[in-house]
C-alpha cells in the first residue's frame, strides 16, 4: 500500500448525513428518543455539578489562596469557548459520539479515534475519581447522624491513609449501573431528582457559610502568584467537563437540534454560577490556609460544621454530596458509554459495544462493561492522579471540537445549523489556544501519562480499529 493510500485512509472523513442517518441504531434494536430540553440540561448539570465542589475544592484552593474564584472563572472561560463549539457541532451533528463522530465529520478517522481514546479517559477515569470522594463524605454523613464511620481499609485508595481498596466507590458505580439498565428516561427522571436535591443542598451551605463570612480571609488575595491561579485552574477544569454530557445523548433526545446547543450552553452558565457561589461562601467563612489537602473530600461538610459550631450542617451537607456523586457516575457512565456505541457502529471497538436489549432499549452489554472497567479505576486509584488525567484528555478532546468547527465551517458552509458559534472564526481559535495554556499548567508527570496512553490507543487502533473500520472496509 503506497504512504498516499494509508494517508488516505487514516484522514478520510464520514459524510455528515451518513451519520445523522445511523443514529439511533445499534445491533438488535435502537435507542429511544426521550430525553425533554429540561432532562438535558440537567443531565450535564448533573453530570457536572459536584465534582468540583463537593470533591476537588479542598485540593485546589491551598494552591491559589483565596483566588481560586479566579481559577473557578478562568477555567469557566475555557470551557465557555469549547462550549460553544460543541453547542455548534452538536446542533448540525446530533448524534451520541460527541467530538468523536464530530472529528470524524471533519478530521478523519485517525483524529477521531485518538478523540474518542481520550474521550474514553475524560468519561471513565472522571467518573472513577468522583466515585473517590463519595466514601468520605458517606463516612462523613454517617458519623454525624450514627456517630460511627465505615474503616479507612474500604472507604479509601491504595496509597491513601490506612487504604486497602476503595469498597465504597465501587458500590456507587455499581448502584448507577443499576439504574442505567433500566433505560434512558429512567435514568434521566432519577438524575432529574439528584441534580435539585444537590443544589438546594449546595444554597443551604451557601446560606450558613455566609453566616460566618469574614473579608479578611480574602487578603491577600492571590498569595501563590498567577502561576498558582493557573495551576488552580489546570486542576480545577476537571470539574467543569461535564457540560459535553447532553451531546452524548444526541440519539435519545426527542428534538437534538433545537435541544443538545441549549442544554449545553445553559448547564455551563448554571454550574459557573453554583462554583463561584460556594468558593466565595466557603473562603468567606474559612481561611484558605486551613484548608487541609489530606481531608479535601469532605472540605465542606467540615466548614458548614465551622460555621455554625454544631455538627447538623455538616449533616445536610454531607448528604447534599452522596447524592451530588451518585448524579455524576450516573450520567458520566451513561456518557461513556454512547460514545463507544457511536465507535462500536463504526466498527473502530469490537461490536458488542453497540449491541440494543430489546427490552429496555439501552446498550446492556456496554453499560456492564464499561461499569466493571470504572470499578477497577475507582478501587485501585487515588483521586490526585485521576483528576489531573482526565483534564489533559478533556482539554485535548476539546481543542479538536474547536478545530472542528473551523474545517466544517469552510468545508461544509451549506449545512443547516440550529445554533452557530458567536464571532466566529476567533471563538473556536481562542477555545483551541485556552486549552493548550490550561494543559501547560499540568504536572510533567501528567502529560507523560498522557503519552503513554496516546501511544496504547494507536497501538489499539492499527492492531483492531484500523482493519475493522467500517469506512475502510468499503473502500478494500
């Protein structure tokens, strides 16, 4: 085969109407469309808010002071700029790939599995460190309404103080697979519940933490530099990925033109403003030189306690956030596993990923898993490690949408568009660069295990994905 042809084969791109035309169907069955604007936009809400409050506050805010709020902002920005993008793409390309069938669209095939290959580590390895947290904050609603804790062996990581494996994490993926097999609008109904327990939850602290608020906790404002606003930010980005979830669901919304660019932009607005909210209140009533790194996963619950001087805030608020992370390993794996479904039917991974039950209309094979995988990462793997990964593969995944949108632009100006990107060319430009400065914030080991998975998907591609493509087969 000349270098031509391979070139050929690996760049060539899947006509958009042929992958609007395959959506929704899968092997045995297709999925149902019944996902409302509403159960949308709560569905990235869900799989969004939470994480970076209820879990990774505590780690970020001893790295810039009391200007994490600027990093809270900065990467809100960041993700503004990408959200846009995806609001585009996903209004013109509405299908359950997300960027992956996007840079399919635009790309070509090679940039679209190395799309979905870091797709597959924002989705599982975000999920697996959320399902971190979710022990302590369990152990922390359990000591303030039972006055006992479950021991240290199975609530947290290798690694961590008297670790062994992480039981508690586990059990909560396990509970959201549950629930996904029994089908999209179940799930979204139950999301639907989480997603207003968790943000009542989230103003109740808002409200006590005020309480006890004090301007000098914020001064000096920014006593790390920007380089610590950066690196705030780099690790606080992670908390915002979850605003790509509605387009996962591009084949289970009953109008995905008109519904996936609005749920998508209206998640982001309502999950920056929740951020700023609670790190203002949380700083407000706690200075940052308190926050201790070693008890981060239940930062808040420990404040609300502060504040009032009793243990019953702490008790809501823990609650607030058992709930919180069961709503984003809900949506997260629902996510995950759409995204391979859309690979599954492109004959890029093995085709039981896009395999229908009959019954429920759900991916059942999929869905158990992508849980087992999840499992693993959630009980082997400490969350420091797990966050700081899936920012690099959500940033990289991000920065190919923002270029999308550019090639399908000029490639494909015809093509009906419910929503376009503002000022464009330079919104998706600017999207592509804030990613690039947000993963130079990361730490080197990072962008090394960043590498060597970037290296394990090619060697994945050319050894199955490459000889199975669907596209390629055609043109053999």
């Amino acid at each position: 085969m000349s270098r031509l042809t391979l070139a050929r084969r690996l760049f060539r791109t899947k006509p958009t109407e042929r992958i609007i035309a395959e959506g929704g169907h899968g092997e045995g069955g297709e999925l149902r469309r019944t996902m409302s604007l509403w159960q949308l936009t709560l569905f990235s809400v869900g799989a969004t808010l939470g994480t970076g409050i209820f879990v990774i506050l505590g780690q970020a805010v001893p790295k810039a002071g009391p200007a994490v709020v600027v990093s809270f902002v900065l990467a809100a920005i960041t993700a503004l700029f990408s959200a846009l993008s995806y609001a585009e793409l996903a209004g013109t390309i509405p299908v359950s790939g997300s960027s992956y069938s996007y840079a399919y669209a635009t790309l070509g095939e090679l940039v679209a599995w190395i799309c979905g290959w870091c797709l597959m580590l924002e989705y599982a390895v975000s999920v697996a460190a959320v399902a971190v947290g979710w022990g302590e904050y369990l152990n922390s609603f359990l000591r303030s309404l039972f006055g006992f804790t479950l021991p240290a062996a199975i609530t947290r990581s290798p690694g961590q103080d008297g670790g062994v494996i992480n039981v508690t994490a586990i059990v909560i993926v396990l509970l959201a697979t549950w629930l996904l097999l029994y089908g999209a609008s179940e799930s979204a109904t139950a999301n639907a519940v989480f997603v207003m327990i968790k943000v009542v939850v989230l103003l109740f602290f808002c409200v006590v933490a005020f309480t006890a608020f004090q301007a000098k906790n914020f001064t000096p404002f920014a006593p790390l530099g920007v380089a610590g606003i950066t690196a705030a930010a780099s690790q606080v980005f992670f908390s915002y990925i979850g605003f790509d979830a509605a387009s996962t669901a591009g084949e289970e919304a009953k109008n995905p033109k008109r519904d996936l660019p609005l749920a998508i932009i209206l998640s982001l607005v309502i999950v920056t403003a929740v951020y700023v909210l609670v790190a203002l209140a949380a700083i407000g009533a706690m200075p940052w030189t308190e926050f201790d790194p070693k008890r981060t996963e239940a930062s808040l619950s420990y404040i609300a306690d502060l504040a009032v001087g009793a243990t019953w805030p702490g008790l809501i608020v823990s609650f607030g956030a058992v709930i919180a992370i069961a709503s984003v390993v809900l949506t997260v794996i629902f996510g995950q596993t759409r995204i391979l479904f859309a690979m599954s039917r492109d004959g890029l991974i093995p085709r039981v990923f896009q395999r229908v039950d009959m019954r429920h209309q759900v991916p059942v094979a999929n869905t158990l898993i992508v849980a087992a995988f999840i499992s693993v990462l959630a009980g082997l793997v400490p969350l420091g490690q797990l966050a700081e990964a899936t920012s690099i593969g959500t940033l990289f995944a991000f920065a190919i949408v923002n270029v999308g949108v550019l090639v399908l632009r000029y490639r494909s100006p015809e093509l009906p568009r419910t929503f376009r990107t503002p000022l464009f060319p330079a919104t998706p430009v600017l999207g592509a660069v804030f990613c690039l400065v947000v993963m130079a914030g990361l730490a080197g080991v990072t962008w090394v295990a960043f590498g060597l998975w970037m290296l394990v998907g090619l060697i994945c591609y050319f050894l199955y994905g490459y000889g199975h493509s669907r596209l390629n087969a055609e043109v053999r």
